[in-house]
C-alpha cells in the first residue's frame, strides 16, 4: 500500500477572504467549490498541491507559533527566496525576521497568510539532500 498525501485541511474564519489570498497572492486555482452556506473550496497551488479551505469553528492566538503542537507551516519552495520576497512584497506580504538557515541546507523566510496561518519560503541548493 502506498499513501499519497491528497489535500490539506485548513479551517477559517473567512473561507472566502482566505480562498482569495491563496488566488491572489500564491496563484492558487479554484479546482472545486462547494456551494453551502458557509462555502469551502479546494484550491490547488503551482506545483500540485491541494488545500481544502472550509469554515473553522474556533480559533487560536497562538496559530502563527511555529512551537505550537500539531502541523504547524506550509513550506513553498521557491529557486530563490529574494525574487520571491520581492514578489510577495507587492501583494503587501509583511516578513517579520530576516531569512534564516534551513534545517537540511539552504533558506527559509516565514510569512502568514490572512488568519495568521504560517507559511515559509525554502531555498535549497543543489547538494542538499532534500533538494
């Protein structure tokens, strides 16, 4: 048996104001939506991934803590984390801290999406392992 990881689960405050980012800001493609009231939607993201967005019932302060139990980032990778700033920057993408170093080689630069979500930008040279 072999397990494929097909979606992520993402639970929000504001299905549709998230779904919008993921479009606007990461060129996500609405591939199915569920028309209820509240919505949910799968996107998926350059490169294949999948997120399913749907309404959460509750919610935490501590939701950006890359500490907290539980899956806690979406790693994107990227070629190069400065031209990807760049980018993000003109969709008013605000980074917090400075790229760090890359557990495995390379760069990361963490960023949130709009409920706080965090999110990551890896870049990984040739000879990592993980490249």
């Amino acid at each position: 048996m072999q397990f494929f990881v097909e979606h992520i689960g993402l639970a929000a405050q504001d299905p549709v104001t998230l779904k919008d980012w993921y479009v606007r800001v990461l060129a996500a493609k609405v591939v199915f939506e569920v028309a209820q009231a509240p919505p949910a939607f799968f996107l998926e993201l350059p490169g294949g991934v999948r997120i399913e967005i749907y309404q959460s019932d509750t919610s935490l302060t501590e939701t950006s803590n890359n500490r907290l139990a539980g899956w806690r980032h979406l790693a994107l990778k990227v070629n190069s984390i400065d031209a990807a700033r760049t980018e993000l920057a003109r969709h008013n993408i605000k980074f917090d801290e400075p790229p760090k170093p890359a557990g495995g080689g390379g760069r990361i630069l963490f960023f949130k999406d709009t409920e706080g979500n965090l999110l990551h930008l890896v870049e990984r040279p040739a000879e990592s392992p993980l490249s």
